[in-house]
C-alpha cells in the first residue's frame, strides 16, 4: 500500500485495512465483494476492490458508506484508529460473527428440508387423536406411541430454532427474530414455520404431563422399548 501521504490520509487508510481485515474475516474474495457492492449499484469489479485496497483508488462516501454496510460494520468503525492489539480483538470477533452467520444459514438449509418430515409426522398422527381424548392414556398404543415423536419433533424443533436465533445474534446481519411464545407473531421469511406448528403446541397443551414429559426424555431405545408392545399390536390389528 502506498505511504500516507498526510495525517488527512489516516482516515482512508485505517479504512482500506478494516475493509481488507473484515472482508478477510468473512472469507469474501474480492470477486465476492464485488459482487455484492454490484447489487447496490456501484459499478464494482474485482480489480476495483483490488485496487481500493491497495490504495490506489480513493474511496467516495457512498461507496465507503456501502462497503460497510456490506460488510456488518458501520462507517465510524471502519475509520477509527486502534492499536495492533485492538486489531487482534476485532479480528476475532469478527471472525466469530462471520463463521456464526455461515452455521446459522447451514442450520436454516437443513431445517427447511427436516421440516417436511415434521408435518409428515403430524398428519400422519392426526387420524390417530380423538377430537375428545384429554390425556396420553386415552390414546390408543400406536397413537401414544406417535405422540411421544411427535412431542420430541417439537422440542427439538425450538431447540433448533433456539440454537439458530442465537447464531443470528452473533452475526453480521439483522434478522427478525422468532418469539418461541408466540412463534406466529414473529414469523420471518428467513426461517419458515412449519404449516403443523400449531397442531403440535395444541397437543403438547393436551397431553403434555408428567409421564409425556418422561417419554420425550426417553432415548430412541427407551421409546420403543416402553411403547412398542401396543404399538405392533395396534399396527397389526
């Protein structure tokens, strides 16, 4: 990078190096950049950035406002001052809001593929509970059986949407969270509710006690091992 030609100059400079560090830290290529300061309308290409960061390019307000924006950051971070340790400490917490956002998406994929197994689940129970039936023990063998998976779908489901919200909350970018309250009313399109959300709540309403509450604590052994005797004779009747 060319020398700082005047103390004017610092602003830019510490700038290109924040810009450099956290594109970096994202594991964004210049390409990548690019790429996404395009979709914004500036008229960037690989060698732009390139050339940005080797300081051979001044940087306009609107495209230093842009390029952190991109980035997660803000204007005023991306040209203060710091010593080589504070360099050290943003470098990691960047790195770990920038590797959190990526599992965060990989949750998100997974989920949405997992999801349909849920409401399969769902449906597939749903002819197997009476309209009037109270409590586990007025289910049929098969049906109580299905209601333990069921319950231990829907645990696992806001587990897993626990564990998505809190990576979103270490990442770069803001997104609607989901109240685990009131899921509907905090419904985002990044993290897709499945359709059976209600039906399951309704059931755990129903036929969440005390023994519902230990079978869903059961292993997968335990399940088939308490449930399976009804269960096979329900299925064979």
């Amino acid at each position: 990078m060319a020398d700082i030609p005047n103390p004017h100059a610092l602003w830019e400079h510490n700038f290109i190096q924040q810009m450099k560090r956290l594109r970096e830290a994202r594991k964004m290529t210049q390409t990548d950049l690019a790429r996404e300061l395009k979709a914004f309308g500036l008229p960037f290409h690989q060698q732009t950035v390139q050339r940005v960061e080797n300081g051979e390019r001044p940087v306009r307000l609107n495209e230093a406002h842009l390029i952190a924006k991109v980035l997660g950051t803000d204007l005023l971070s991306m040209g203060a001052s710091s010593t080589p340790s504070d360099h050290e400490l943003r470098y990691s917490v960047d790195r770990l809001r920038a590797t959190s956002e990526l599992q965060a998406d990989t949750l998100l994929d997974l989920y949405k593929d997992w999801r349909e197994d849920i409401e399969s689940l769902v449906f597939a129970l749903a002819d197997r509970v009476p309209a009037t039936a109270k409590s586990v023990d007025s289910l049929d063998h098969g049906a109580a059986w299905g209601m333990v998976w069921a319950m231990k779908a829907l645990r696992a489901y806001e587990d897993h949407l626990a564990a998505w919200q809190g990576l979103v909350g270490l990442g770069h970018h803001e997104r609607a969270f989901v109240d685990l309250e009131d899921p509907a009313a905090g419904t985002d399109q990044n993290w897709p509710l499945p359709d059976v959300l209600a039906t399951l709540q309704s059931w755990r309403e129903r036929f969440g006690n005390d023994q519902m509450a230990r079978a869903v604590s059961m292993n997968p052994r335990e399940v088939y091992e308490s449930f399976s005797s009804g269960r096979d004779q329900d299925m064979e009747g």
